[in-house]
C-alpha cells in the first residue's frame, strides 16, 4: 500500500513505518508492505500567483517572501493505492 | 476477468467494494486500488458529527490547545468570571489522568466533564462524543475543550470544534511557533498567556512570536491576556462573542485546519 505523507501532517513516516511492521505481524496483512511517498510542502502565493515548495516552519512564498499564501500540499496524510496481489492459495474473503 | 471493472484481476483477488477510485490492473496477477482516502477519515467522521450536534443545539464549541502549565484551566475560570453571567458556559477536560481540572471548572458554577485519556497525549473525536452524552447541549452557549497539554498530537485531530485557540505562555520561547509548525499552523487565535509577566521577562518578544506565526502563512490574530488581570481579557471575550453571534447566525465556522484540506486540492 501506498502512503503520501507531507511535512505538515503531523505524522513522522519512519516512527509510522516501524509500528506498521508491528501491526501487521500475525495478521492476515503479515505480508503487506508499506511504501510512503514524502510530499513536500507547497504554498501558491496570493500576491504573485506562483507555487513554489516550502519548508513547514517557513512557508511564506519561496518567490516573494509574501506570508499571505494558500498551502496546496504538505499536510495529508493520505491512502494513495493499494497494490493487492493474490495468495498462492486462494484466500476466502468473508465480507465485514 | 474482474467484473466491476473489466480489470484483468484473477477470480481469487479479494475485491474492495466501497472503494471510491479507479480500479485499475498493474499485472496480471494484482490489481492496483487507487484511493485516496485520508486515513484520519474515522475520526474526520465522528467529528463531522459532534460538529453536527453542536450546530443544531446552537453551541459554540473551541478546541483550546497549548503545552502543559501554560494556563488552560486559569485562562477558562478567568474567563468564567468575565462572561459566565451572559453565556452559559461547558467545560470538557482532557487530561491523563485526575478530575483536578473539572472540579476547579464545576467549582465556578459550570458544569465540566473530565476525560482522562490514560497514556493517549490527545483528545480524538470519539472521546469527544462520548463525552457529550454527559452535557445538556440545550442549556449550553459556549463549550470549551481544553485539549491535553501537547503542542504535537492534538493538532491533527479534528474534534467537531468551530475554532481552534492556542495558548503560548511569554513563560515559553517566543520560538514555539517555528518549532511546532502543525499546532500554530491550525491555530485561529493564539493567546500570549500569563502576559502579566512580560514586564519582568527580557527574552520574550511578542513581535518574533508574531513572526513566527506569520511564517506559517497564519493570519490568526495574536492576543496577549493574563487570567490574573479581568481588563486584559476584553480582546478574548471579545473575538468569542463574535464567533457566537455568527455561529448563531448559521454561519458554518470551521477551524483552520478543517477548512483547508490541501492533500485533497493536491490530488484533484
Ligand atoms: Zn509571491
């Protein structure tokens, strides 16, 4: 499965990486990997119209140095895609 | 052949149902589930809810966050004291452990109740909802949760709260806000707490605490008060009626960190 991760989001991927191995042991998930896309913060700047990346402490605009700007990425925590492949035996799903 | 989507899945692919994206092959033998979906979604939900019972009682709801010992509970019996005659106030206390804070809150006359989260270092929706099954909404104008005493995790937990204010003590480095990015990103007011010190503190400048605010692309207001000095709170009370009245108004508040969902912008 596939994590995006940004800087704002609260989250520290590899505390979150180390606990995934934990929760999927002995579970039907025991094989499951975990990938985590780092995404960066983007601001989009109201005076100057430009996107630029920014760090999450500093995320005035990266063109102008404005504060006045709208945060496009870097907080979400986000299911992006689950890769499922099949058992080598078949696996009965039972629903709920 | 996959029959939801004509995919090139194998019949024993276990076929997630309530997925809302695409369902594409990656190989032969695998499908790929593009989803998504915030894993905070649970909690967003059950605190979409709370947000619900609120607006339909009519009660202003504020998230009040800050590290331990900055003055929470002081802050909210000052501001009892201030405004306890005009709104009917309730108190939910997020604590560890103990019901110290809820018995100084019932002490004024309102009543409080405590959640004690154990070893959890935030409030989350669910608890939230739980404990508002112990409170008259009715009977309430303005409900404070005051969050556990962290600058990390309560952050990035949507209660159902119209607003979030963030205390920072002149006691603490006017820094904080560079340092915990997520905490005074979300904030919608700060508050500079015991600021009757600041007249014996040469090391905090309300002016760099500002900046570092700002730098966070933050526009929120930021208000020295002092729970010891009733004339200091004005501002405070102030910006609360304000939220009252809009809230009353039907206006839907949403604190800043629920208004501005960037990962979903990014993924359109
Ligand atoms: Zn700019």
């Amino acid at each position: 499965m596939v994590l995006a991760v940004g800087p704002l989001s609260g989250v520290e991927p590899s505390l979150l990486s180390r606990a995934f191995r934990l929760a999927r042991a002995s579970t039907i998930a025991e094989n499951a990997e975990l990938e985590i896309e780092h995404t960066p913060a983007v601001v989009w700047c109201d005076t100057c119209g430009v996107e630029t990346e920014a760090a999450a402490n500093a995320l005035s605009c990266g063109r102008c140095g404005a504060w006045k700007v709208t945060l496009k990425a870097g907080n979400e925590l986000m299911l992006k895609r689950v890769d499922l492949v099949p058992a080598e035996e078949p696996i009965v799903a039972t629903a709920g | 052949m996959c029959e939801h989507c004509g995919c090139a899945a194998t019949p024993n692919v276990v076929h997630v149902s309530d997925a809302k994206g695409t369902v594409s092959a990656k190989a032969a033998d695998a499908v790929s589930v593009e989803l998504v979906t915030g894993i905070l979604h649970e909690n967003d939900h059950a605190a979409a809810h709370n947000r619900e019972h609120f607006e339909r009682h009519g009660v202003l709801a504020i998230n009040v966050m800050s590290s331990p010992g900055s003055g929470k509970t002081s802050l909210l019996e000052a501001t009892i004291d201030a405004i306890g005659d005009k709104h009917r106030i309730a108190v939910i206390e997020g604590d560890l452990e103990t019901e110290n804070d809820a018995k100084r809150i019932r002490a004024k006359g309102v009543p409080a109740v405590q959640i004690t989260t154990g070893s959890a270092c935030h409030l989350d929706a669910h608890m939230v909802h739980d404990a508002l099954h112990a409170l008259d909404l009715d009977a309430v104008d303005i409900l404070f949760i005051e969050n556990v005493g962290n600058l990390v995790c309560p952050a990035s937990f949507d209660l159902g709260q119209h607003a979030n204010v963030t205390l920072l003590a002149v006691t603490e480095g006017d820094d904080k806000p560079a340092k915990y990015p997520v905490m005074f990103r979300a904030s919608d007011l700060v508050l500079l707490s015991k600021a009757d010190l600041l007249d014996v503190l040469d090391d905090f400048s309300p002016d760099r605490a500002a900046d570092c605010v700002r730098a966070l692309a933050n526009p929120a207001e930021i208000v020295p008060v002092s729970a010891r000095r009733a004339e200091t709170l004005h501002p405070w009370t102030a910006w609360l009626d304000e939220r009252l009245a809009a809230c009353r108004n039907g206006e839907a508040l949403r604190p800043r960190n629920v208004q501005s969902p960037a990962g979903l912008v990014a993924a359109e």
